[in-house]
C-alpha cells in the first residue's frame, strides 16, 4: 500500500475513497476532484430517494459515472463497491483512529439534525431521539461497522490487484495527499 507522500503515476483519473462513515469521505473525495479537475460524484445522493428509500436507477447510474474516462466517488453500497473496485485505478484508504471517526460522526449528525440541513432528495437528519429507537440509526450504524473497512480494503489487494491503494492514517495524511496532488498538477 501507498501513502501520503507516494508519487502516483501515471496521474489517478478513476479515484474511489474508502473508510468508515464519518472519516470524511464525501469532503475528501470532493478535494480530489478538485485537486485533479475531475467530477465528484456523491454516491449518497444517486442512492438515496425520498424519505431515505433506495432508488431503484442507483445501478444504472453508478453504470453510467463509472463508464466516464474519469471520475471520483466514495466506495460504499454493497450492490455497487464491486463494480466500483473493478473500474477504479486509485483507492484512497482513510483509516482514522476508531475514536476520531465517531467524535466526527457524532459531531455532524447533530449539526445536520440541528440545522435540519437538506440532504439528498429532501432528507433530512431523523430527530434525535431516534438514536435510541432505531437500529439503523446512522451513530449506532457507524458503531457497528467501524471496522469493515480494515477488513474490505486489505481484501483487495488479491480482489482487486489492479488498483493503487493509498492508506492515510490522520488528517494530515488526509491533507497532505491531496495537496501533493494538487501540487503535481500544476
């Protein structure tokens, strides 16, 4: 695996960003795009219809983003992260301590709440209290599943052997990567 500091080359153009929820995926796949003047596509919002259903295209579209010479996403849904795996070049691992990832996630689910920020397709944050009453809460979710991605992103070094991993442990890292790419641009 790569890190903060490596020289990609020949320059990424296909970019997935992976990482348990809260780490900052969506921001820093968004800095991607920008750093290489390529198109951020929010995979939550091609997802996600109204009052939180799936959207029956989702397949379709990631199809659709995916067949693009570039393009730059996050790596999440289940149905779509082998399709993603497949037509990636780059995957940029962020692996934040355990805690840093839920004080963050924590930390934004109650400004989104609070704010009743709009979200993808009308949705907004549930009220709190569902936190409690909610499986599928997106906190008790992220406590769940904060550690799938050192399980999945390891396995595809054998899965996927094409692809150049790039595993950032801090938000340095974080920052440090994207500046370098952005620097290497030009």
């Amino acid at each position: 695996m790569l890190g903060a500091d490596d020289v990609l080359v020949p320059e990424p153009r296909r970019v997935l960003v992976a990482g348990t929820t809260g780490v900052g995926k969506t921001t820093t796949a968004g800095r991607i795009g920008r750093a290489l003047g390529i198109r951020h596509t929010e995979i939550d919002s091609i997802y996600h219809g109204p009052d939180w259903t799936p959207r029956e295209s989702f397949l379709a579209e990631v199809e659709a983003y995916t067949s693009e010479p570039t393009w730059v996403t996050e790596w999440q849904y289940t149905l779509a992260r082998d399709m993603l795996a497949a037509r990636a070049d780059t995957l940029v691992w962020i692996d934040l301590p355990v805690p840093v990832a839920l004080w963050r996630l924590v930390r934004r689910t109650l400004r989104r709440r609070l704010r009743r920020t709009p979200l993808w397709n009308g949705n907004i944050e549930p009220p709190l209290w569902t936190f409690f009453t909610d499986p599928g809460h997106i906190v008790r979710w992220g406590i769940r599943v904060r550690h799938e991605s050192r399980k999945r992103v390891p396995a595809l070094v054998h899965t996927a052997p094409h692809l150049r991993i790039v595993h950032l442990r801090t938000q340095r890292e974080v920052d440090r990567f994207v500046q370098h790419l952005a620097e290497r641009r030009g």
